[in-house]
C-alpha cells in the first residue's frame, strides 16, 4: 500500500487541475480506491439562496441514477439546523436511520456504509462529501482519519465550482440583458452608428466626442423619446472606459424608500428583509459608467447623498460606517426644466452645477425631420425582424405623412408608430395612414410656429398649448386603446412604446393615466 500522504498530495494536484468539479472527483476516486473498499464518491452543495442542497459531483458517473442530480429543498428551520452542521465526519452503518441533519444531506437510496463529513470554513458547511463503501465491504476509523485530511482539497475544489457556475450565471444574465437593451434600442450591436449622427444630431456628436474621454460628469437634456440612453451610451463607447461596465438606473422607477438601497448598497441585516448583504449601483459600474435617467426623480435627501459621491468618490452601504470607494464616470438624463427645479427648491443647486459642468440638448424630432426617413426605415426593418413580417419600407406619401406630424413622443412614438404600421399591414406593406389616423386631428402639424417648436410644447387641437406632461399622457391613452390595455407581452403597451413595464406603470400612475379603463 503507498503511503497515504503521497495519496494525499496527488488528490491535491487533482483538485487544483480541473476546472470542473466532476472531472477532479473521476480522478480522486480512482486514486482513494486502491487506499479503502471505496465505491462512489457525492460531493453535495449547499445553496442560501434557495435553501437547497444539490448533488454537483457523483464519480465513478452513472447517468440514470436519482442521486446524480438529486436537489432537496429546505425549509428556514430545516436549513438553520443544517447550518448548525458543525461535526468532524462520522461513519455510518448501513440501515442505520438518520435523523438530525445528516438526515437532511443525504440523497435518496443510498446503500451501505457512508463516510461523511461537512466542507467549508468556520461560517458553517458549504457542502457536504460522501464516500459509499462498495458492496458489502466496511469503513474502518482508519478510513475516517484518511477522509478528515481529504476536507480541505474537496473544499476547495467545490468553492472553485461554484466560482465558475457562478461566473457563468453572470455571463448569462449580462448576455440577456445586452440582448434586452439591444432589443429596446432597436439595434443588432452597440457599436453601430446612431442614426442622424451626420445630420440632426451632428452638433450633439461633435459635443460627445470632445468630452467623451474625459471624466466630468455629463448632463443630458431633451424630451422624453429623444434618445438619451443612446447618447449615454455613446459617451461610454466612445470614452477610456469602454471596457468597464454601463449601469442604467431609472430613477423614477425606484421607490423612495429603496433608493439608498438601490444606489449605494446594504449591510446584511441592516433592515428588515436584508437577508444578505447587496452592492449598490455605483459600487456595480466601478470602473466603467453610471447613466442615472431622469434624475429630476431623485428625492431631495438622495441628492445630499448623491452629491457627497460626487466630490469624494466614496460611497457608504445602508447600515456599514466603512466607506467604500467607486471609480465611476456619472451621465445623468432628465427631461424636467432641472434650472426651474433648483428655482424652486425642488432640486439642490450645488448637485445642479455639479452635474452640468458638460450638457448636451439633445433637439426633438420635430426639429429634425431631415432623420424621419432614415429612421422610419430603421424601425421598419425592426418590426419586420420582431414580427416575423415581410420587410416593408415607408413610400413617399408615407414619409410626407410622418415629417407632417408633430411628435410630442419624439423618437420613441416613431418607433412605435411603425411598429403599429406594420402590425396593420400584416406583411403586405406599412400602413403608416392608419397608424397616424387616431392622432393626425390633433397633431398633425402646419409648418411649426415658435411656440410650437419649443421643447416640451405641443398643440391642442383647438389651438392651446398642451404641457408635456399632458401631450405624454394623451400618447399612452392612444397606445392604450390599441393595445386594449395591455402592459406587457409583445404587443403590450410597454413594447411599443420600448419601455420598461414597470417605468411604464410608474408614468402612468404619475400621470394619472387609469389602463384598466382600456380593457375589452
């Protein structure tokens, strides 16, 4: 028989080899079978959230088997008892029954003798290792001895699994969310060129690209619709942080009471409900940039919060006093007159002129119909990809209808707009006249007067000045109707007007727009 310390560091040298924590045990069995009447070996992970135990290792495999995957679910008074594990490893006898919570580790029809002991640190078991004695062949205490030296190996190997998977699940969930906002902002990459870049919003790029790589903060101003997020997005792209990460925060989605939450982070326990400890917004986009859209959203006692950010680039989770500090570029967004807010206390001056060292106005559309065409084509090759429809492409007349309207949704109400076209045409063309038929007797425009073409005014039919508030409400009662008050789904509301859900409920319960009133 070898020595088993020479076993040891060769078991060693198969945890750290592989990268998959199956591979290692294959090899690890093979090694510990010439040592102990050895089986089967189980490796089992213990999961917070949810409170689980899951089998992530089973060597020599055997695919059918119900323990190869077998995953018990807990309850709080199960999974605390189990987290209270804290015993050296025991021999089991077969048949002997279990109670307590080697009870609950334990995968079913497990047959003959058992070695097992707990893995993970002086926090509780992270895991749980199991060797199964082959046939009707029995451990002995030596056999005990040799598996209490094999803990720190296989605890390591298992932390490193879950490292993986857990990097994985990242990779995954950054993966949907780029392919979501790709979706949202009509596009097939983020690197393609914004449409107008050369002609309505030429002066706007220029701007972008002189402040692009610095580190000043930026405030955007426009209309709601007028492709903030873009503009923020090219100001990442384009700058010396492109690698990082690009964190949106909407701020008028985020209930008051979450927003120090939300923003900065939170302590385990640090209020009810915090079970685990969080990373805020700002301590997710270190490195790279945080687009705060509509700011003018931020209460008041954020803002002082905000500010200190700002100046120190130290931020402070909910329930901690050790700063943390966060390299972040902020690009923040509003549509909200922000100079009349802080006029009227509503918004703090000092945060003000701290975030509009660089702004950018962005124009409305109806100031740049020269882009209707190239945007309506955008959009239509977008819905016929989202559709499943015919690619179809606007005709004159259709274009001279859509620079003819006044957009009080700007961008945004276009795309929605051919969205609804090519729904009506069902794949034998646009019908852009049936699309704009609900709005055209209210908003299909003459040459603008000046009071007209101010950002934020719109025309009534009778000829008053409709606010924006009151020009946004009208464009979600009209999407509303045809989508016969639906939010979500496909053809809801929120997709065509490519917004999410909950923003969009948010906006309405602030406009006091009621969509069950839309329901058939």
């Amino acid at each position: 028989m070898q020595p088993f310390r020479r076993i040891l560091l060769e078991v060693w040298r198969e945890a750290c080899r592989h990268i998959e924590i199956d591979e290692s045990t294959l090899a690890i069995v093979r090694l510990l079978a010439t040592q102990m009447p050895l089986g089967r070996i189980l490796v089992r992970r213990i999961d917070a959230e949810p409170a689980s135990i899951v089998t992530v290792a089973a060597a020599p495999p055997e695919p059918h088997s119900p323990i190869a995957e077998h995953r018990r679910s807990f309850s709080a008074e199960e999974f605390h008892r189990l987290l209270g594990w804290t015993r050296s490893g025991r021999i089991l006898r077969r048949g002997k029954r279990l109670t307590g919570a080697l009870g609950l580790v334990l995968p079913p029809d497990v047959g003959g003798d058992l070695l097992v002991v707990p893995l993970g640190g002086a926090g509780g078991p992270k895991g749980v290792l199991l060797l199964v004695a082959q046939g009707d062949r029995e451990f002995e205490d030596s056999h005990l001895e040799m598996l209490e030296s094999l803990r720190e190996p296989f605890s390591v190997a298992l932390e490193n699994d879950q490292r993986l998977h857990e990097m994985a699940r990242l990779r995954e969930a950054a993966e949907a969310e780029r392919g979501a906002l790709l979706r949202r902002l009509g596009r097939t990459d983020l690197g393609e060129t914004i449409v107008g870049e050369q002609t309505g919003l030429r002066q706007v790029m220029e701007r972008v690209e002189l402040v692009a790589h610095s580190d000043v903060p930026v405030l955007i101003l426009g209309e709601t619709g007028t492709g903030k997020e873009l503009v923020a997005r090219a100001l990442h792209v384009r700058g010396s942080r492109h690698q990082g990460p690009f964190i949106r925060v909407n701020c008028g989605a985020i209930p008051s009471e979450l927003i120090d939450s939300q923003l900065f982070g939170h302590e385990k326990g640090s209020f009810t409900g915090a079970e685990q400890s969080r990373q805020g917004w700002f301590e997710r986009a270190d490195g790279g940039t945080l687009f705060l859209d509509e700011i003018g959203e931020l209460p008041l006692e954020a803002q002082v919060r905000f500010l200190r950010v700002l100046q120190d680039g130290f931020v402070e989770r909910v329930g901690s006093a050790h700063p943390i500090h966060v390299d972040v570029r902020v690009v923040a967004a509003t549509h909200r007159d922000l100079a009349m807010m802080v006029r009227e206390r509503r918004f703090r001056e000092d945060l003000w002129y701290r975030l509009a060292v660089f702004p950018l106005l962005l124009p409305p559309l109806r100031e740049r119909t020269e882009d209707i065409r190239e945007l309506a084509n955008h959009f239509a090759e977008r819905a016929a990809a989202r559709f499943s429809l015919s690619p179809a492409h606007p005709d004159e007349e259709d274009i001279r209808l859509l620079q003819s309207y006044d957009w009080p949704g700007n961008i945004r109400e276009l795309g929605a707009v051919i969205d609804r076209a090519a729904i009506l045409g069902n794949g034998k063309g646009l019908e852009v006249a049936k699309a704009l038929g609900s709005m055209n007797s209210r908003e299909v425009r003459t040459p603008p007067s000046s009071t007209a073409s101010s950002p934020g005014v719109n025309a009534s039919p009778h000829g008053e000045v409709l606010s924006l508030d009151e020009a946004m409400r009208a464009h979600i009662e009209t999407v509303l109707k045809l989508t016969e008050g639906r939010i979500e789904g496909r053809r809801g509301a929120a997709a065509l007007l490519r917004i999410n859900p909950h923003t969009l409920r948010a906006r309405m319960r602030k406009l006091g727009v009621d969509w069950s009133s839309f329901r058939r």
